[in-house]
C-alpha cells in the first residue's frame, strides 16, 4: 500500500475517529515505517521519484491540517452554543417586547403594539383563535408611529373567550387609500429558553420569540 492511499484513508475518517494523540504528524514512527516499507517493495527498475515522496508527505500534511480544523470548527461551535445558552438564560424572569402577532389572552383582556410607517386612514382588526376562526373584528382609528390595541377578550356577539393564544392581523390605508405597513408586537414574560433548534428561541408561557426579534426588555 502506497503512503498516499494511506493518506486518503486517513482523510475519510471522521474528526472524532482520530485521536488527538495517533495523528499523522504526532506519531512520526508510523509515517517512517509506511515510507520504508514503500522504499522496500518499489520496483529497482523503476524507483520511486524524490517529487513523489514530497507530494506524499504534502498530502499527510493536508490531512493533519484537515483533521484539526475540523476539530477548531467543533471547538469554536461548541463554544459558541455555550455563550447563546449563557445570555439567554439571562433573559428569563424579564419582560420583553417583540415583533409578532400572536399573544395570550388571561383574564379580560390582551394586548398588542401596533406600529404605523405612515398616518392611517382607515384600519381594520381582525382576531383569531389558535384554530385560525376568525372571531373578531374591528374598526379603529390610529395615529402614525406606536399605538396599543387593547382587546377585551369577546367576540363578534360580546362573549367572553377562553383563554388561551390569539392572534392579530393589521390591515391599513391612508388618506389616498393605499396600503401602509404595520408592525405588530407582543409583551410578556420570559419563562425559559429553547436551544434544541438551529437558533435559541425565548419562551414566553406558551409563545417563542427569537432572539432577533426581541425589540426592548425590561427588568
């Protein structure tokens, strides 16, 4: 077996399934008997060129070199879970706003912020249940910039809702009768954290907000 092919071995194995302590570049004696062997059984009449034992050592450098990023890049990832996790946890017990359209009704009422980029003419809200029935509906007249809509948790026939995840949707024109954007957020208290996904996301009772939607928190 040539060093190369044992090179190339060596590079399919998974950074995990190569010890710190056995690599190419650590363990020089292996590198030396798979060289002296090669030296051994190359053929008298056709001996093996001194370019070909450099590409070879090259080529158990780049391995060496491979197998350590890819250590570094697991280092750097674990540390990076670490420090999320850290300043997440600091979140919890305090209360936060963030961009999003569903909130909890308790009690009697709920809440939401709405924003507006250019002065309202005419706005209709429109609330939904966590099953997506429309059960609410309303006019309201809004200035630009942050206003509070305050729902008083009944429906369409003024009865009383359970409680539970609600969610609102905004639909504005102005004074030409084009279409404004609205922003919608929710306000609650952090009640713990989520890390299982790709990214770390907030848990608010029964909601989750990610991080880069957190717009203000309070202690």
């Amino acid at each position: 077996m040539s060093i190369a092919s044992v090179a190339e071995s060596v590079a399919g194995k998974s950074p995990t399934s190569v010890s710190s302590k056995s690599t190419i570049a650590d363990n020089f004696d292996i590198f030396l008997n798979l060289l002296t062997t090669q030296l051994k059984n190359q053929n008298p009449l056709d001996p093996v060129k001194t370019n070909e034992f450099t590409q070879q050592l090259v080529q158990f450098a780049q391995v060496e070199q491979q197998v350590k990023t890819n250590d570094n890049l697991k280092n750097i990832a674990d540390l990076y879970q670490e420090s999320t996790l850290s300043s997440t946890v600091s979140y919890i017990g305090k209360t936060v706003t963030a961009e999003g359209d569903v909130t909890k009704l308790e009690g009697n009422g709920a809440n939401w912020d709405v924003k507006f980029d250019d002065d309202p003419n005419e706005t209709t809200i429109t609330i939904s249940n966590s099953s997506g029935k429309t059960i609410y509906t309303d006019n309201v007249n809004f200035n630009i910039g942050s206003n509070t809509y305050a729902w008083n948790g009944e429906n369409d026939f003024g009865n009383p809702q359970a409680n539970g995840l609600y969610t609102i949707k905004v639909s504005a024109t102005n004074n030409d009768g084009k279409t404004i954007k609205v922003s919608t957020m929710t306000t609650g208290v952090v009640t713990g954290v989520d890390m299982t996904g790709n990214i770390a996301v907030l848990n608010i009772g029964d909601r989750t907000v990610k991080l880069e939607n957190i717009q203000k928190i309070e202690a």
